[in-house]
C-alpha cells in the first residue's frame, strides 16, 4: 500500500541536453540511460523518500528544454512545490539561458516555490562554467545550488533528498492560497496540493 505522509511536486526545467532526464532516471532508477533521446512534452516519474521517517512522494514532472514544446511545459510550473532549473557546466550557452528561465519561473510558478539551480555534468574534463559562478548566479536570484553528475551518480540523491527535507521543513510556512494567475476554487485547489489522485490530503499540514 501507497502509504506516504506528504506528496510533493518537483518540475525540472533548462535547456535541452543538459541532463534533465538521465537526473531523473539516475535518482528514480539508478541508472544512466545510455542514448538518451530528447524529451517530448513532459515526463512523469515517482519515487518515495523517507525523511526524519516520514514517508514523502516526490512527483517528478521532467520537461522537455526544446523551445517548441514550451507552451506545454509552462503550464507545469504552477502546481510546482519545487523547481530544478538545470545547466550544463560544460556548456556555457545553457549558462546564459538561464535569466530566461528565470523570467519564466517568475511569471508562471508560484512565487513560494522552491527553486534549486543545478550544474549537472561534473564529470566532464572540459568545465566552461566556474563553480563559484554558478553560486554567486544562485545565490544573487535567492536559489540554492548544487552541482552534480547524472552519469557517476554524484549529488544526485543528495539533491532530491534535500528538496523533500527542504520542503518539509516549510510546508506550513508556503502560502498555498495564492499560486500565480490562479484564483483558487475547491478544483484547483487540490490540484494544487496533489490530493486529487490518492484521495489523500497529503502535501501539507495546516497549523
Ligand atoms: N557526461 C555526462 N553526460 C550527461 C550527463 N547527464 C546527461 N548527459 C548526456 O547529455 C545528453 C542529454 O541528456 P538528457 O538527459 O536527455 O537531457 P535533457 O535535459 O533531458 O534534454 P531534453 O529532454 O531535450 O530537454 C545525453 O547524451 C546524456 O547522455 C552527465 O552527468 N554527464
Ligand atoms: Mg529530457
């Protein structure tokens, strides 16, 4: 039985072939999907973590980075609890993109939502993007950052699990009455939360 306490959602986002999709797979599945294609529309993938044993689902909305399926993918951000936006450290163009993205969070997520900045590709030799730029960017737009490695498996549990345990930890504190362009009826409301598939009411616990 699906017997999980809280159910958050999780949306990754960036340009495409930055490693969206083999850092789902990797944390869903454990491993590196060799010949990974290119992401249609959006995928879905569940994983459950146990933090400070409670039982948390993690929804995970993986996005597709091609500009033509942007229209699709926005209309995920809203119901985000967390945002993974993701770079390629060895591709400075993805590096760049990366205030357009943000615009895009800001216009179509909730203002609330957790947004974690993410270098993936550490293992290549061929770095263009500095560590410490890549903090100085995610602290100066209020994200956390993590830099990790969907192929050696390097900070990918640590980053999922971080965003469960974060989550937690200010559940009560996010103002889920009022996502962006949303005015709130009982429908979108549970949209909302993501209790409309188990019948649980299971994001998050009111004081
Ligand atoms: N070296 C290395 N290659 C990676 C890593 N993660 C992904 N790749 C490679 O990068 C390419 C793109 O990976 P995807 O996961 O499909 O990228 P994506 O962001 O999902 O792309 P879209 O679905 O088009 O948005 C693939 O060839 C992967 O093998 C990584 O951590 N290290
Ligand atoms: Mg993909």
């Amino acid at each position: 039985m699906d017997d999980y306490k809280f159910l958050f959602k999780v949306v990754l986002v960036g340009n495409a072939g930055v490693g969206k999709t083999c850092l789902v797979r990797r944390f869903t599945q454990g491993l590196f999907p060799p010949g990974q294609g290119a992401t249609i529309g959006v995928d879905f993938m569940i994983k459950t973590v146990e933090i400070d044993n409670e039982k948390i689902k993690l929804q995970i909305w993986d996005t597709a980075g091609q500009e033509r399926f942007r229209s699709i993918t926005q209309s995920y951000y809203r119901s985000a609890h967390a945002l993974i936006l993701v770079y390629d450290i060895s591709c400075q163009p993805t590096f760049d993109c990366l205030p357009d993205w943000l615009r895009e969070i800001e216009e179509y997520a909730s203002s609330k939502v957790l947004r974690v900045l993410v270098g993936n590709k550490i293992d290549r030799d061929d770095r263009e993007i500095p560590t410490r730029v890549g903090e100085d960017f995610a602290q100066r737009h209020n994200m956390y950052y993590l830099e990790t490695s969907a192929k050696e498996s390097d900070n990918v549990e640590k980053l999922f699990n971080q965003i469960a345990a974060e989550l937690m930890e200010v559940r009560i504190l996010i103002d889920f009455t009022t996502p962006v362009n949303l005015r709130m009826g009982w429908e979108q409301y549970t949209h909302y939360f993501g209790c409309e598939d188990q019948g649980l009411f299971s994001t998050c616990e009111f004081p």
